[in-house]
C-alpha cells in the first residue's frame, strides 16, 4: 500500500474540496507573510508556525496510535499512516491536517496580537475564547453527515455532544490554544524585541529551532494536566456540560475586563483581516447550504453562525476600539515593544 492516497476530487463533496482550498490559501498567506516580516527582523511569525506545525503533528500521530477517537473521511490527498506498524488498524489521515495547526493557531495569535490586551495571561484566555468561536463552524461542519470530514467513535466514552460538537474537544480547543497563545507571548521578548532587563535576544537556532520544539512539548504536558477535571468527572459519570459552561463564562468575564482597558494596534495588519475574511466567506457558505438542507435553521447552524459572528467582531474589535478612541497604539509602535511586560 502507498502512503499517499489520491482521491478524485469530483467524487467528494464540494465542502470538502472547498475546505482544502480554504486551509491551503490560508496556510500560503501565513507563510508568505511570516517569511517577510522574518526578513524584516520579526521572527515570532514563523516561530508560531514551526511550534503549531510540531504540536498539530505529535498530537494527532499520537492520538491516532493510542486513543483513536474518530475515523477520518475522504479528502483529495490522504496520508496512509496505517501502513506503517505504530499506526496499523487506525484512520487515514487527510493531508490538510498536517497545516491545520498552524493555520488556526496563526489565525488566533494575530487577532489576539492586534487586541492589544496588556496582561499575557489575560491575552492567552482572550486567545482561548477566540479559538472556541473559529472552531465551532468547522468541528460541527464536519461531523455532517452529508458532508463527513470525519465520524466521531460512538463508543468512547469521553465525548458527551452538544450540536454534534464533543465537548471535550471544546475543552481541548479553549485551553490548550490558550497554553500554546501564553508560551508565545511570554518568548516573545526574547524572539524579537531587546529586554531592558539585560538579558539577550535568542539566537536564530533558539528562536527558530529549540524553542518551538519545546513550546509545543509544553502544550503536550501542560494540556492533559489543564483539562484532567474535565475528564475526572466523565470518568466518575458526571456530565460536562457545567464544566463548559463554567469554562466559557470565567472566559468571556476574563475577555471583556481584557478588551475594556485594551489599546488595540491600528490600522489592523491586512493579513489579519484576509485570513479571517478567507474562513467566514468559506464556512459561511457551507452554513448557508447547511440552511438549505435542513430546509429551515437547526440548532447547530445557530451555533455555527454565532461562532463566525464572533469571530468577525473579535477580528473587528481594533476596528472599532480605533473609532472610540483615536490615541490607540499605532502598529508601527506596537510592533517595537512587547504586546505585554505583565504575566
């Protein structure tokens, strides 16, 4: 068997084809962009994306290996792991999966860049918040089963669903993209700006080569700790749904005590805005065609579109803040000093 697997594309279903393009538009834009600024001294970008590549790939490889939580649909380029001896028995993987990571965790790390949230940790949550929104659409989109991205395993028992969305993996999302959102913002003194304290830029093989790698260990080790009551109380019997509800409330207070004292950076950087636009046009029109075949509005299109609705007004945010108060950072500035010198 080949470990590349190519599917005709007229055989999938055009969400599928379009999911594809989307993550592959998005993914090139990043890359162009974090290319440039990193030949302009800014190496953070690419940092984000080297670290969000390795944790997206460790986590799902080893995910595959032992918990195996979901049988992946069909996509135009799969990845046949199955036919290597750790991965045997388990799922092919779609060939997308492999930029998703950093496709997303680049998304979330440039909206809560241009927030201009002056407390890291209070940014990180900000971060969270943002990534549960931006997945919702997608995680609920491809569980459809006029569409199957990929079918959840009915028999683990970790997964209890709202809309057809594990809640669990809302857990996952919010938290661990919080922790990778955090260990950014605090290397970044370190990765691109001079610390007033004496202590050294990082070399390129630091910046570039060790710290991503282990940034996205940190992830690995501290995300199973962060989400353990989660998976104690499912383990006792004991349902989710108010430990979510918990979770999204101390956020959303946590968001909005961050955004009132925020000074967003204006004008907002055009990639920002792009990539954004790029997924809300894309999954907008798959929510759009979820309406028409359902034949009216279901729950889970609602949450869907409160997802891509929150995500527009969190990327529009330094849009709007820029109206209410003139004197906000200038991105020229904000790129000198550090989004944050508080924990």
């Amino acid at each position: 068997m080949n470990l590349i697997v190519i599917n005709n594309p007229a055989d999938l279903p055009w969400q599928t084809n379009l999911c594809d393009l989307m993550l592959l538009t998005m993914f090139s834009a990043a890359v162009a962009y974090s290319f440039v600024q990193l030949r302009r001294g800014r190496r953070i970008y690419s940092a984000v994306l080297i670290a969000a590549t390795i944790y997206g790939l460790v986590l799902e490889l080893a995910g595959m290996a032992t918990l195996n939580m979901y049988q992946q649909g069909d996509f135009m380029l799969m990845i046949n792991w199955p036919v290597l001896p750790l991965w045997r028995g388990t799922t092919m993987m779609p060939a997308y999966v492999v930029i998703f990571y950093p496709v997303f965790l680049f998304t979330g790390f440039k909206v809560v860049e241009a927030l201009g949230i002056e407390k890291r940790w209070q940014a990180a949550v900000t971060g969270g918040l943002f990534m549960i929104a931006l997945d919702a659409p997608y995680i609920i989109e491809g569980n459809l089963r006029h569409v199957v991205w990929w079918t959840w395993d009915p028999n683990f028992k970790f997964f209890q669903y709202w809309v057809g969305w594990p809640l669990l993996d809302l857990c996952w999302q919010g938290i661990w993209d919080a922790v990778f959102i955090y260990i950014m913002l605090r290397a970044l003194p370190r990765i691109d700006v001079a610390v007033s304290n004496g202590a050294a830029r990082w070399s390129n093989a630091n910046a570039l080569g060790a710290f991503p790698a282990l940034a996205a260990l940190a992830v690995l080790m501290l995300g199973p700790i962060l989400i353990s009551p989660v998976v104690i109380v499912t383990a006792l019997g004991g349902p989710q749904w108010p430990i979510v509800m918990l979770l999204v409330a101390a956020y959303t207070a946590v968001a909005v005590t961050a955004l009132h004292s925020a000074r967003p950076h204006t004008p907002p950087e055009g990639i920002t805005a792009g990539i954004i636009f790029v997924y809300v046009a894309n999954l907008g029109a798959m929510v759009v065609a979820n309406v028409a075949h359902e034949g009216g509005i279901t729950p889970y299109i609602v949450v869907q579109t409160a997802g891509l609705i929150i995500v527009s007004g969190v990327a529009l945010f330094p849009h709007i803040a820029a109206r209410r108060r003139p004197a906000a950072v200038p991105r020229e500035q904000a790129t000198r000093t550090p989004p944050s010198t508080v924990s």
